[in-house]
C-alpha cells in the first residue's frame, strides 16, 4: 500500500498514546456490550490517553462467509491489505449467533478508576487513524429506512467502497461504466458507551442511556461524548468504526471500515455535572462549534420530542434562561437532526451552536 495509506495491522504503525489496547479476539466482545459483571481488561486513571484498535463488522460476519480475506479478495484487496485481528477473530471459535445479538466488534472494558454511578463520563476522540483504505456500506435482512423496497432481489447487497488519493471516499455507479462518485470522509467512532447494570449485557444495536450505538456523524476528531456512569469504573468501550456517514444512516449502515482511534478518558462527578449540564437523561455530546443533547426513542417522534426536552433543560442549567425563552430560541436558531433510523431505537441530535451564547 501507499505511504498515505498504510495498513495498521495490530501493533504497528503510528500508535499515538503510551497506553495501547489491540483488538485481540480475547479483549472484544461480539454483538454485546459490557456489563457491571464484565472483567475489565484495561484500568486507567481519568484524563489518561488510549489508543485502540477497532474492527469493523464487515467482511467477518457470517453471510460474509466469516472470511475477510476471502471476502475482501472478491474486491480486489489483497490479503496483506486485510487485518490480521478481523482474520484472526473471524476464524476463531467465538460463538456469533446474528439471531441473538448484533453484528458490531467492541473494544473493551476499560476501567476508569474513580467513575461511580451517578458521575459522568467524558470521552473525547483525540484521533482517528484510518487502518485500511477501503470499506463497506450494507443493506441486509431487509432493513433500513426503505425495507420491504431494498434490498431489490434475493439475498444482502455489500457495496465495496474504495479510498482516493486525496482521501475520498469512491463508489462506483454499478452501472458497468466504469463511474465513480467521490465523497468526503469523517471517520468517527459509531460505538462510545459505558457499561449497563447488572449482569446482562445489552444487545450491540440499539442506543439507551448508556451510550452505545449512537452513531452521530458531528463526533469526528476533537468532539467528546458525556455518558452518565452506571456501574464503578464506567467500564467504557468503543466499536462500530465509520469513514462517513450520512444522518440517517438510511440503508443499515454507514461506510464502515476499521479505526485506530484514541479516545482521552476523564470522569465529571456528580455535583460539577450537574452545574454544567443539569439532570442529563441520556447522551450528550459537545464539539468546538455545538452542544448535542440527544433523544433516543423506538418512535422517531418521540425521539425528536426527548431531544427538544433535553435541549431546554441543558440551556436553562448551563446558562440560566427561562424555558419559554429557551424553546422559543431553539425554534429560531438550532437544526434538530436524525442520528440514525435504523438501530430499532432512532436517535435525534440538537446542535446549538456554542458562539450565540458568547
């Protein structure tokens, strides 16, 4: 491969915190999230760094063939260009039952030492490095914001999407001409989340309190996602790597392709959460331009109506203006966006913009 595009097998490469988290079969979990009863497998002190590898979930799964080289192979990429960590859980004898959980690979626990219920975790996207230059968008099962209309025909459809020279995303029309569509890329983590009570672990797909699969495409580089912390340690993770995504995620999934990510770790507590933010309900996530409340509902309305819930409260603890006034600005001057329509819980993000506050 190209010196701008090497290939970030496990352990080499450009790895850019002190603490380094691969994702070896023995340290993911497949299509579940931790729970309070999951054995950490790394404990940092809050602020601390970590740079981990993440796999994406396509190629490996089993109407894939469970064979990434094989499955990347029909699309021309060859078998150095593939991830020995996607290769090596593939074939391992991990139980993967798609019935029963979700398709996504993630990294972790990691224990935050000093996290207890009722803080929040802050966790912070420093950087995310590309570790192959292609990747896949899918449309399977029949779902999607079009099922029952796509896929068209017999079986799950995979589209192949490439990396160019200057760092788009590349398409092809699949019309034999030969033509290409070239987009911009953002890769972001669509997986941020903290550990759930008790000793169930939650199913990989729909977002909650938690955190999760919340796959809003604004947490690129230098955004931070605030999760309300549910068991000692928070015992966070992160998965589901995206190069792009639309909001919507319309057709199941985004361009999903694998990450080096690394994510800055830092525990809020409960009091200077509460100055800050108010009674936060849910995700909330903040970049150098927006506060992102977010709602999280099966009904997308109801989604829409618990992030406009969640906007107000947060302007009226973080500033101090009355509800009214708060409502009434957030109609003027704030876009209320859909996250995602396909993870059976919908997702709606605020952005109210940081500067008209100043």
């Amino acid at each position: 491969m190209s010196e701008r595009w090497p290939i970030l097998q496990p352990g080499a490469g450009a790895i850019r915190a002190a603490e380094y988290l691969p994702a070896d079969p023995e340290l993911v979990l497949w299509g579940e999230s931790p729970s309070a009863a999951d054995a950490w497998v790394l404990s940092v002190a809050s602020g601390t760094e970590v740079t981990i590898d993440t796999i994406s979930h396509e190629g490996i799964l089993e109407d894939q063939g469970r064979d990434p080289a094989g499955f990347f192979a029909g699309h021309g990429v060859a078998r150095e260009a593939v991830l020995d960590d996607a290769i090596a859980l593939a074939a391992s004898a991990r139980e993967h039952d798609p019935t029963r959980v979700g398709p996504h690979v993630i990294t972790g626990p990691i224990r935050v030492e000093g996290a207890r219920p009722g803080d929040l975790l802050k966790m912070t996207l420093i950087e995310a490095l590309p570790r192959v230059p292609y990747g896949v968008i899918s449309n399977r099962h029949g779902k999607g914001a079009l099922s029952g209309e796509f896929p068209q025909g017999d079986g799950n459809v995979s589209v192949f999407a490439g990396v160019d020279d200057e760092g788009r995303g590349v398409i092809d029309y699949g019309d034999g001409s030969g033509r290409a569509v070239r987009f911009p890329l953002n890769p972001f983590l669509g997986t941020m989340g903290v550990a759930v009570g008790g000793d169930a672990r939650a199913h990989s797909v729909p977002p909650g309190l938690h955190g999760g699969n919340i796959d809003i495409a604004l947490l690129t580089e230098g955004a931070s996602l605030y999760l309300p912390v549910q068991v000692a340690g928070a015992l966070a993770y992160i998965g589901d790597p995206h190069f792009a995504q639309g909001d919507g995620e319309v057709a199941l999934t985004a361009m999903e392709a694998s990450l080096r990510a690394t994510v800055r770790f830092e525990v809020v507590d409960a009091a200077e959460a509460e100055l800050a933010f108010g009674r936060i309900i849910g995700p909330m996530a903040e970049t150098s331009e927006f506060l992102i409340p977010t709602g999280l509902d099966d009904d997308l309305d109801l989604a829409v109506r618990k992030a406009v819930q969640a906007s107000i409260a947060l302007i009226v603890a973080r500033y101090g203006m009355t509800p009214a006034n708060a409502y009434a600005y957030l109609s003027a001057a704030t876009d209320f966006r859909i996250s995602q329509v396909v993870d059976v819980v919908k997702g709606v993000h605020a952005t109210i913009r940081v500067a008209d506050f100043l």
